[in-house]
C-alpha cells in the first residue's frame, strides 16, 4: 500500500472533528480525504464546500459501504465507538478513533477481540499526548536511563472555565470526570511508567462552580491517586474551572532525577512586564497546546497502514486506561478504595 495515498472516510465533524478532517485533506502526506458523514446538513456541508470532499454521508454506515476507501477516522460520541470500530474492521477498513476506546469495559474487550480476527487491519486509539514532541522527548529520556528508574508520575489536566457550564449537558454519558478528562493523564502514566498492572486506587473531588453536575454524580475538580506494581504511583488532578486558560502539565520522578512536562502553560514565548508584574499568556483550549500532536498522530496512523505496521500504540493500552479511569470514577463515587481482584 505504500505506493499509494491512504483513502480515507471521516465520521464526525463537530469542532475536533473539523480539524482532524482539515489535517487529513491538507497536512497529512500519503492520506487523501475522500468521504465524510455526519448526521447534522451543516457540517457535512462544510466538508463539501471548505474541505472539497466529493463523498458526502448522512451516515457512518452508508459511509462504510463506499468499496474504495481504505481507512475510516472517528470523531464521534463514545458511547458508539465501540460499535462503530466493530463494524469499520468488518467491512475491511482500517480503523482510527477519538479517545476513549469506550467507557465499559466489556465492549473494551469485544474491540480487541474483533481487532485479532482482522490481524492485516490497523486499529489504533487517539492518545494525543504520545505524539507530542516534548512528552516524546520525555519518554526518550527515561528510556535511556536519565533518570534512573522511574517510580513517580503527577499529571494534571485543567481546562479554562466556562461559564456556560456546556459540557454538564453530557455528563451522563461522559462517563465522569477522570474517565472524560484524566484519561490521558492515565494512558501517560502508563506510558512514563513502562505499562504496570493498576493495585490500587482513590479519587475525590468536589463541585467548585458548574451545581449541575450534582444531578450525574459528577464534579468540576478532582484528585487521585493510583498504586502500580513495583511500587510505583501515580497522582492526577482535573479540573474545568481554571481562571487563566487551559494547562496539561506531567512530572515524572526517577531514584537519579525528575523530568518535567508543561509546566508553564505559554501561548508563545511573548512575556509581558507591566503594572502587574511579569508574565505571559496561556494556552486558551487542549488544542493550541497539542495542535501539532494532533498532527503527528493522523501521521502516524496513516503511515502505519501505508508501511504495514503496528501502531505506536495498541488497543491494549486503551483498555488499560478505561480500566484504570473506571477505578477511579468508581472510588470517587462511592469514596472507597478501589482495588484490583484477586489474579486480575
């Protein structure tokens, strides 16, 4: 396949949508946009009219049955991507999908399971982080040594309030805050960490600003703490009430130094001296900070399937940072330690 451009369906084009359409039409070499579906007239219009996509859908599985595509993208709600990976590899298609892999685990399971009868199919989940320059250049240094031997990771990820309160209207199927916002968080750790087996687990939180999200059981802060195999830990903080801006920032711990991610959240390299001190602006949303992971990732995913190889990453993981985000939905909720059983 390598002798040609990857054709590719996407499914879903609301605001993450739209920029993965547009990086998979303009910035991603050996990819071709061919179709597009979304349920909403306007947005597979913008494909049509901005994106000069040919092949328009009303739907995911009309869209499926276009006999020359190579490859689908989903950017859709979690609770179908599932299903929809399950039908994708089916119908002979490569598969890429937003993060979470699904919030049950059984359906975790089902996805492998399908992904293993289709072993010549590349299936691969969005864990942007992974393909961020500086997390990458994180990982490279741990592996190498420069730290001796990691054993702790803190990682936080913070969004900039909105007053509008507009993601309380999904919180019942987000499936809560650590598994909708630390998610990456977890799938770091994981990564940073060298993939050990989750012992342990806590979470709390509280409701700072948006009292909607009393009525799901959710919250708008959060702290967690997960145990590893081997003695290593992990803390992770969320939140969706920051003053300032958006701010991920990871610290990893080693027993000969530390490595830190993102601790300044910059916009740019701009500092500004004034009446109120010295600072800086910060990164407003997720994607000014990882526009260009998310660039890396379509990249990756698109020259595995053109180089007939495994993905950075597998399935496996994203399972892994399901269960481990469920753990803590679980402990938050019922204010228990949650802990791994007997042989899992």
């Amino acid at each position: 396949m390598s002798s040609k451009n990857v054709r590719i369906g996407i499914a879903g084009l609301g605001r993450l949508g739209q920029r993965h359409a547009r990086n998979l039409a303009q910035r991603v070499p050996g990819a071709t946009l061919a179709a597009a579906s979304s349920p909403v007239a306007e947005e597979c219009a913008w494909a049509r009219d901005t994106l000069g996509v040919a092949r328009i859908a009303a739907s995911y599985e009309a869209m499926l049955a276009e006999p020359d595509l190579d490859a689908v993208f989903l950017v859709t709600p979690t609770s179908l991507h599932a299903d929809q990976i399950v039908a994708g590899l089916r119908a002979g298609k490569h598969v890429f999908c937003e993060k979470p892999l699904s919030l049950d685990l059984d359906d975790c399971r089902r996805v492998e399971a399908e992904a293993a009868r289709h072993p010549h199919l590349k299936a691969m989940i969005g864990f942007v982080r992974r393909f961020d320059p500086s997390y990458q250049a994180a990982q490279a240094a741990i592996a190498r040594g420069d730290i001796g031997r990691p054993f702790m990771v803190r990682s936080q990820t913070c969004d900039q309030n909105d007053p509008s309160g507009f993601f309380v209207r999904f919180a019942g199927t987000s499936g809560g805050m650590f598994l909708d916002m630390s998610v990456h968080d977890i799938d770091l750790a994981r990564w940073l960490l060298g993939a050990p087996r989750l012992r342990r687990a806590y979470a709390t939180g509280t409701i700072a600003v948006h009292d909607g999200l009393a009525a799901y059981g959710d919250i708008d802060n959060g702290l967690a703490i997960c145990e590893f195999d081997g003695g290593r830990l992990a803390c992770f903080h969320a939140s969706r009430t920051l003053a300032h801006g958006h701010e991920t920032s990871t610290e990893i711990t080693g027993t000969a130094g530390r490595l830190s991610v993102g601790v300044n959240p910059r916009l740019n390299r701009v500092e500004i001296a004034d009446q109120h001190g010295v600072r800086n602006e910060c990164t407003p949303t997720f994607y000014e900070r990882f526009e260009e992971a998310f660039l890396r990732e379509a990249q990756e995913f698109v020259a595995a399937v053109r180089d007939d190889r495994a993905p950075a990453l597998t399935l496996h993981d994203a399972t892994e940072a399901t269960r481990i985000g469920l753990a803590l939905a679980h402990a938050q909720r019922t204010g228990t330690v949650w802990e791994s059983p007997a042989g899992a």
